[in-house]
C-alpha cells in the first residue's frame, strides 16, 4: 500500500489513505475490464494512485481523477502492446500479424467489452462495472452526459449482438 502523510484533497477531510483503501479494489476492477489482465490491472491502478498522492493537494474529485487515470493509461497500455506484438511478429516472421486476444480470464462479456471502440468499452466498464452514474461517467471521461448515454446504448447493443442477449424489457 502506498504510504502518505495522511493528507486530504481539496475541499475534503478524506485522507489519502482512506480513499486510497475505499477506492482501490473498484479501480483495480475497472483497470481489468479495460486491460484483461490481472497483473496489470493492479499494476495501472497502483500507478492511477501514485500520481493521485503526487498531487494529492490538488486534486478535488480523486474518485474521479483517479478513474480518468486509468482508462487513459489502460488505452495507452493496450496501444503500445499491440505496437510490441506487431513489431516482434514482424522480426520473427517476417510478416504481419494480428495481436491475439489479450485476456486473463477470457470472459464472453469482458472480452465482449474489451473489442468495444475505446470510449464504449469505457464507459461500459465506468457504469456496469465500477457502478457509476452517467454523471460521474461524464466527468471522469472529460465529454457530454448525451455523449456518455450514446456510448452506453451504442456498446450495449453491440455486446447484446456479440453475446447474442435478448434484451430485457426493463
């Protein structure tokens, strides 16, 4: 666990480890379900964290930041592997190849949400699984709410066909 000098963030008297201890498995979740690996998941949300304390006075909404943090850095992380993958399948095949699914727990839905286009596959992670409002969704993706509800009903209907779901009446 990352130690600190018990500081709080702008405008809140939550110290950093408190939030860091409230908030850590709900990030470490939604960095697997944009990553699709456990290692790496702990490994962003360590990461989202330590930059959090760095500018721990600064910060006003951390569960916010911190969750910006992280799917910023799962796109980047999930970039640059596929820019690994290509290059060393072309120096050892002398060939292009397409970068294999990348999954610890090849799960129908979490791989279903991790061949979303990016800021789907985001937002489906933020509301379903780290159970945030549009809101929140909203502000932690820096867009519109409408931009938020269209991502969510356009990569639920994808997700519905992929996984081919009858859709709920509810």
């Amino acid at each position: 666990m990352l130690g600190g000098g018990g500081y709080a963030a702008v405008g809140s008297s939550e110290t950093f480890e408190e939030f860091y201890a409230r908030e850590f498995p709900a990030v470490v979740g939604l960095a697997f379900a944009l990553s699709g690996s456990r290692t790496a998941s702990e490994d962003l949300a360590q990461e989202a964290f330590l930059a959090a304390h760095r500018s721990w006075d600064r910060v006003d909404r951390p569960d916010v930041w911190v969750r910006r943090v992280v799917s910023n850095m799962s796109t980047s992380m999930l970039r640059r592997r596929y820019a690994e993958a290509r290059a060393i399948a072309r120096l050892a095949l002398g060939t292009r190849m397409t970068m294999p699914e990348l999954s610890a727990d090849d799960t129908e839905f979490l791989a279903a949400v991790r061949s979303l286009p990016r800021r789907q596959a985001q937002a489906i992670a933020l509301r379903y699984l780290d159970d945030r409002p549009v809101a929140e969704i909203a502000e932690i993706l820096g867009t519109a709410e409408g931009t938020v509800k269209k991502h969510l009903h356009e990569g639920r209907q994808t997700i519905i066909r992929r996984l081919r779901l009858e859709e709920d009446a509810t």
